[in-house]
C-alpha cells in the first residue's frame, strides 16, 4: 500500500491517482506518459481509465453526457448521470484493480463533478458532497494531479486536435469562457483545500516539461511507484 486510504478494504494493495483541469489540458497526453514510466519501473501492473467511461455501461452514459443529452435536465440530472458512471467504473473496474494491487491511473474523477456541475455549474456543495459519500465512499484517489492550464489555451488546443480530426466541441468545450474560469478557480482552490491529496502541475509549458513535473510530483508523494532504479534491475550489485 503506497497511498494513505488504509481506511478502504477495496483497495488493499493498489495506488489510485486521479488526473484532473480544465479542457485540453493535457491530461490524456500526461497518463499515457506516466503509464509507460510506471509500467517500466515500478513492476507493478497499471490500470489507465477514465471518467466518464471506463466500463461498457459507462461508457455508454459518456456518450450522452457528451452530446449534451441532459443538459437540458440541469446540473444536478448531470450529476447523476455521472455517478450512475462512476458505480459502474468503480465497481466494474477501479476497486477490482485496486485489489489486485494494481496502480490505477484515472482521467478526471470527483473533482470534475465538484468543479464542473458544482462550482462551474452551480450545483450546491452540499448535494456534490451527499453524492460523493455514497458513490465513492472510502474508494478516494491516494494522488490527484491538477494539471493547471489558462482555459484560453486549454480551449484551443482542444480545438486544435478537433480541426485535425474533425470533431466539433463537446456538451463542455462550448460553454463560455467565463464557465471554464470558474472550473480552473475551482479546481486551484480543491489543491488549495486538500494539499495531501493534491499537486498542481503547470501545464502551460512544452509536454516534456509538464511530464518531468508528474514525474516529479509522483516520485516525491508515492516513492514506492517509483524508485532510483527499475524494479528487478541491478540486485545482483546492489551492495555496489
Ligand atoms: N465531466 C467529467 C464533468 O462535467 N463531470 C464529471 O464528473 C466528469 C468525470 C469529459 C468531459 O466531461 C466533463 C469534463 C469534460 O468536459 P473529455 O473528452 O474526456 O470529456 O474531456 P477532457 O477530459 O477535457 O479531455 P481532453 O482530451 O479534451 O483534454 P486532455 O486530456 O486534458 O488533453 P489532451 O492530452 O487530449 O491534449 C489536448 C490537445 O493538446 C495537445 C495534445 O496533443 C492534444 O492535441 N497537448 C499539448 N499541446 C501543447 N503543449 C502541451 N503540453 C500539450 N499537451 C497536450
């Protein structure tokens, strides 16, 4: 055991780190970094998810959150939808990894629904909580990487990947920009309110920079993820 959730028996073994910010921050681009650093030296397997989605059946939900099928329904209909997700993701596939001791990584968990549909969308802190209790429970991230980015810049590199592949923005993409600093204050102040749990990573530089930070970050919160040197490498000249 790697993180402090000692309190969950669901994750008995296995380290769960979440990737959280803003639109086209680089999270997806970050976690394929990290698993192949991980996979290469910690010798334990790692699990790459995300929300909302993970699992087949929330999978299918993703598709409709994102082409806005209960935006219409308000913040919190929205944030149903993602905790009926996030019981699928979570009993399907994250505590299941957990228990094998796998180390999970998960792009976007809680803290989209406490910034997006709470703090950005309105939805009251106290029902966000209520949610968070029963749909998560003790099954909380051991690392949360925020990966902080002007929403400006985050919005048109995610524009950039949408003209190169043809895909117009999403139900989030196209909210204002006023939504989106909403979403980066939130964001700040959940590192701001939860230091132990939470790194804030400058995501505004080139994506070695920003991955030679996660690195960093991860190295000095869960040294056991990753250590000076591969596992399994040079025991026969450890004494050296
Ligand atoms: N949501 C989610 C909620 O409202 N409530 C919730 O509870 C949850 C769980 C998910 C949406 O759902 C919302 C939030 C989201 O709006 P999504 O498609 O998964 O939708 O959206 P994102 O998580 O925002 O995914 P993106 O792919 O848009 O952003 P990423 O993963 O942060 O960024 P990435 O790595 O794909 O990079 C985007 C582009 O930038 C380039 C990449 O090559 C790519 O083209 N890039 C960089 N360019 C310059 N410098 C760097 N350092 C770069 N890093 C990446």
């Amino acid at each position: 055991m790697t993180g402090p959730r000692l309190a969950d028996p669901a994750a008995a073994g296995g380290t769960f780190i979440t990737f959280e910010g803003g639109e086209g921050a680089g999270k997806s681009t970050q976690i394929a970094r990290l698993a192949a650093t991980l996979r290469a030296r910690s010798g334990r397997p790692v699990c790459v998810t995300r929300e909302p989605g993970g699992s087949p059946r929330a999978e299918e939900i993703r598709a409709a959150l994102l082409d806005g099928v209960a935006k219409p329904y308000g913040p919190f209909a929205e944030a149903l939808l993602f905790s009926a997700a996030r019981i699928d993701h979570l009993d399907r596939l994250i505590r299941p990894a957990l228990r094998r001791g796998e180390t999970v990584l998960c792009d976007r968990f809680i803290d989209s629904t406490r910034a997006y549909q709470g703090a950005a969308g309105g939805l009251g802190p106290g029902i966000v909580d209520a949610l968070e209790r029963v749909v998560v429970g003790p099954t909380r991230p051991d690392l949360t990487l925020i990966l902080d980015l002007a929403p400006e810049s985050g919005l048109a590199r995610a524009a950039g990947r949408g003209a190169r592949t043809g895909q117009g923005a999403d139900r989030f993409e196209a909210e204002a920009l006023d939504f989106h600093v909403r979403l980066r204050e939130s964001f700040l102040a959940i590192a701001g309110a939860e230091p132990d749990r939470c790194a804030v990573i400058d995501a505004s530089r080139d994506p070695d920079a920003v991955e030679a930070a996660v690195r960093a970050a991860v190295a000095s919160r869960l040294p056991a993820l990753l250590p000076d040197r591969p596992a399994g490498a040079g025991r026969s000249g450890d004494a050296a």
